[in-house]
C-alpha cells in the first residue's frame, strides 16, 4: 500500500512540474517581442515601345535592358491609342512599374515612366540619344550589377522634381533580391536637372587609378553610357491617364518647332517671289506706248 501511495505523489509531482514549466514558456512567450519583419524591395520594371521604332531608339532600350537587371522586356505594343492596356500587361507579367517607349512618325521618341496599377505617370520627350555602341566610351560594369542611383539637388527644390526623383528611384533603383542582379556595385547612374531638362549618364567607379596600379586608391568616375535628356510634358494622377498634377507651360513638341522651321523657309521664298512680281509690274509701267511713225507700220 505504501509503494502505491508513493508512485501517486511521484506521478503528482512530475504533473506538477510539467505545468510549472508550461507556464514559464507561456510567460516567456509573452515577454519575447515579435521583431519587426524587414522590408523586401520587390521592384519589377516592364519594357516595351510602340511600333514604328527606329534601330537608335531599340538600340537605347537594350542598353536600358542590360543596365537594369530587374527589368522584364516584352513585345511592341500595336495601338498607341490603348494606353489603358499597359495595366493589366504589367499585371500579367507581376511588374509594378511600367517604361514605354512612343514612337511617332519615326523621329520623335517619348518615354513613359508609371507605377503600377495606380500611378502616378510621366510623359517624358526624350532628346539627344546615344547609345553604348555609337559611344564607344573607356568605362565598363558587370552585366546584372546593381548600380547607384545619384539625383541633382534642384529635384528637391520642386514639386514635379520630387515626384519625378520617388519615381525613378523605384523604376531604375535594383532591389538587392532580383533574379537576375549580381552582388556588386561598380556603377553610378545619375540624374541632374538643367534648363527644366532631365540629363541621364552612366559612370564607372573605379577605385584605382588605370594609369598607376599601385598607387595609392582614388576614386574616380569613368563614363560609360547611353545619354539622353529627358524633357517633362505632363504628370499624371493614374496610370497612363487621370487627372494632370503637372503640365510643363516651356515644352513645345518636335512637330511645331519643324512647322516653324519650314514657315521660315518659306519666307524667304514669299519675299523672293514678291520681288519678281514688283520687277514685272515696274518694267510694265516704265514701258512706253508705240509710236505711230514706228517702222513696223510704216513698212507694214
């Protein structure tokens, strides 16, 4: 009888214990704080243009492609009038960040720059186009490293230039989890505002001088390209549509400056022709009437 009424309070007490020792986990539990998770940057950018694209404007967008790792490239878009497409592409293709190229008449190139699917969106006219291979500059970088993203303090003194620094910063920023980005950074891209134009370049950062291996480390920057510049036209509130936050009052488009050119042209022409016609109308006043006595009635 007694064993018995020893293996019950033996039995009693591992019970005991084992409810203590929940009850310190349950207690140490809810002192623990849960750690707050880290952000992941889940940038993705679709590539696309409209047909009608010449070899330098495809050109630039494959050296857009090599440069940003992040970004997916898919076919020409047929309609530039569907622009409300772009969306449900971007959708499709799970890219929260859209650049579109819009060609037209074969000499004026656009960009589009939109988040996704709520915007805001930038029309962009873009200008002065060189490429890597027309550059043929001294500086390289690694395929698929991550570059730096370096912005010209007048972006901050504006409205549209903040808005248009939080946008590029999402588009052209790699994140560091992307499928195709390499664990390096030797390159720079900057963006810097002049006469309300948007000047892109891509640099080198070498930390050695080429010229002296052993010297001591300097840094310094080495081109390597494109170039372009960027003139704003209009923001909107959506994507690809909405409401205009910002309209650029300086932007003239391409198609009117070339009017203006040919109406010059034309000028000069006019003024010729109206100097023709006051030579005729001068030598038809001036001309006498003819004389009766004239040998061709007289020996008529």
């Amino acid at each position: 009888m007694a064993s018995v009424l020893k293996i019950q309070k033996a039995n009693a007490a591992k019970a005991d214990a084992k409810g203590k020792r929940k009850a310190d986990d349950m207690d140490v539990d809810d002192v623990e704080e849960t750690a707050p998770k880290k952000k992941k940057n889940k940038q993705r950018v679709l590539l696309l243009s409209s047909r009608g694209v010449t070899h330098r404007m495809r050109h630039l967008m494959n050296d857009l492609e090599a440069l940003l790792p992040h970004v997916k490239k898919d076919s020409k878009l047929d309609s530039k009038s569907q622009l409300h497409l772009l969306p449900e592409l971007a959708d499709l293709n799970n890219c929260n960040n859209t650049l579109y190229f819009e060609a037209r008449r074969h000499e004026d190139l656009y960009l589009w720059a939109a988040k996704m699917p709520n915007g805001p969106s930038i029309k962009m006219h873009v200008q002065n186009i060189h490429t890597m291979d027309e550059l043929k500059m001294t500086g390289n970088c690694l395929k698929g490293s991550r570059g730096l993203l370096s912005f010209d303090k007048s972006f901050d003194e504006t409205e549209w230039g903040r808005l248009t620094k939080e946008v590029f910063t999402h588009i052209f920023g790699v994140p560091q989890t992307a499928r195709k980005a390499k664990p390096f950074i030797d390159h720079i891209l900057t963006f810097s505002i002049l006469d309300s134009k948007i000047w892109f370049r891509n640099f080198q950062i070498l930390e050695k001088d080429p010229l002296q291996p052993n010297g001591p480390p300097q840094t310094t920057l080495v081109e390597i390209g494109p170039r372009f510049v960027l003139t704003p036209i209009r923001i909107f509130e959506g994507a690809f549509g909405g409401a205009t936050v910002y309209s650029n009052p300086e932007f003239v488009s391409p198609a009117a400056v070339r009017s203006a050119i040919r109406r010059e042209q034309s000028k000069k022409y006019n003024v010729r022709k109206d100097a023709e016609d006051a030579a005729l109308s001068r030598k038809e006043r001036r001309q006498r009437d003819e004389d009766e006595l004239a040998v061709s009635k007289v020996f008529a």
